[in-house]
C-alpha cells in the first residue's frame, strides 16, 4: 500500500536559516498525525513543500504516491489545505463562500450541500461570515477544504484561537471524516493519533521511531 505521506531528508534554508532540517518521516493511509513544534519550527514550511508550492533543498518527499518537485498538480488535485490564516469573505454568505471555492474546483451543486451537511452547516448558507463565530467559521473553512473530496487533508494549526468546546466537536469531525475513509474500505481509520515534532533535533530523534 502507497504511503499517504513519504519524506526522505527534506530540508529548506531561507538565507542561511534552516527552517526544515533533514525531517524523514511516513505517514500511513487513513492516519491521523498530528506534527508538533513551536513557533517557527518550520510545520509550515514542511506542508509548503509536501503540496509543491515550495522546493526542497535537498531531500525528497511523495505524496499519495507522486511525487512533490514533479507531480505538484496532481498532489494538489488529491489534497485539502486548511491554512493557518484561512480565507474566507467576510462579505459573503456561508453559501456563497463555499460556491467561490467550489466553482474553481469544479464541485457541483449537490456536493456542495453535502459538504455543507458534512460540517454541520447546513441551514446556515444565507447567514454572513462576518456573523458567525470562530469555531463556525474554522467549520467553513474545513467545509471549503473538503469540497472537492480529498483524499488528503492537511490541516495547519485548524483550532487555534478556537474555544474548548469547538475544538473538541471539530477533532469529533475530522474523525469522523478519517472513518470514513475513501468509500473503498481498505483504508479504515488506525483508531489512534501519532505525534511527529517538527524542527531540527526533535524531528530526527522522531523520524528514527517511526
Ligand atoms: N518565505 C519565507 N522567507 C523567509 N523566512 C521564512 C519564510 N517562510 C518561513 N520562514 C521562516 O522559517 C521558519 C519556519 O517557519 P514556519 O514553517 O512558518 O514555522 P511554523 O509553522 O512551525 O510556525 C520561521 O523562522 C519563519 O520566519
Ligand atoms: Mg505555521
């Protein structure tokens, strides 16, 4: 079975600052990892790279099987990218954000209120982001994430500045989502999170446990 996620000594310097240092690790399909480091530990920069949107110095990683300097669109195709700074509108709807985002994936209609229902959402497509609270708002971002059925989803920092109570419904939901996997069965949940720390000695002290 293909690795969800494969690195092999992937680094990267801006200038002379190594932001990711040597980091090898694998995460399995159905696999719910969490990558840990303080700030300016590089965890970004680490998915920068995993969706190609940003070369390696050295080192080399594949995701779902392809591979991150050669095949980045297809990478891209296949994963949901949850930023720490999410972008939704402020000016528009719950509905119409989603509509935005779901137009440049090319999802239709039907999907989209599924998406919706997925998230909780559902009933709430006329009210104004503006409105709505960090934890809905952290939900339609995770809704425009998901739109296009990822296989893979990569979540950055998605519940901070989020309270006790959202956070926890919304770990209930990427469970959820985890469990039910891509439909074919083959990949059902491994039930427990695992943990990799990003940054310098941490990450090779980690990537030697896997
Ligand atoms: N485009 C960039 N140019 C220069 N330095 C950067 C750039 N992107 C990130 N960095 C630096 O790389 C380090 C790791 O950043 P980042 O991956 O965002 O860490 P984390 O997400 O763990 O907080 C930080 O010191 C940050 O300032
Ligand atoms: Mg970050």
């Amino acid at each position: 079975m293909t690795q969800a996620i494969q690195t092999r000594s992937l680094t990267r310097r801006f200038g002379s600052f190594v932001a990711v240092d040597d980091v090898s690790f694998e995460v399995g399909q159905g696999e719910i990892v969490g990558y840990l480091g303080p700030n300016g530990s590089g965890k970004t920069t680490t998915i920068r790279m995993l969706l190609g949107l940003l070369r390696p110095d050295a080192g080399s990683a594949t995701v779902l099987g392809w591979d991150i300097a050669r095949q980045p669109e297809r990478i891209r195709a296949a994963c949901g990218y949850m930023s720490q700074k999410f972008a939704i509108y402020d000016d528009l709807t719950v509905g119409e954000n989603l509509n935005f985002y779901a137009g440049a994936y090319g999802v239709g209609r039907r999907d989209r209120a599924a998406t919706l229902a997925r998230v909780g959402l559902l009933g709430h497509e006329r009210e104004r982001t503006k409105t709505l609270s960090t934890g809905w708002r952290q939900r339609l971002a995770l809704a425009i994430a998901i739109g296009h059925r990822p296989r893979l989803l990569f979540l950055d920092e998605p519940t901070s500045g989020v309270d006790p109570i959202a956070r926890r419904s919304f770990w209930d939901l990427i469970y959820d989502l985890a469990a039910e996997g891509d439909g074919d069965g083959d990949h059902p949940l491994h039930g427990r999170g695992r943990i990799l720390r990003a940054g310098g000695d941490h990450a090779r002290r980690q990537a030697a446990c896997i």
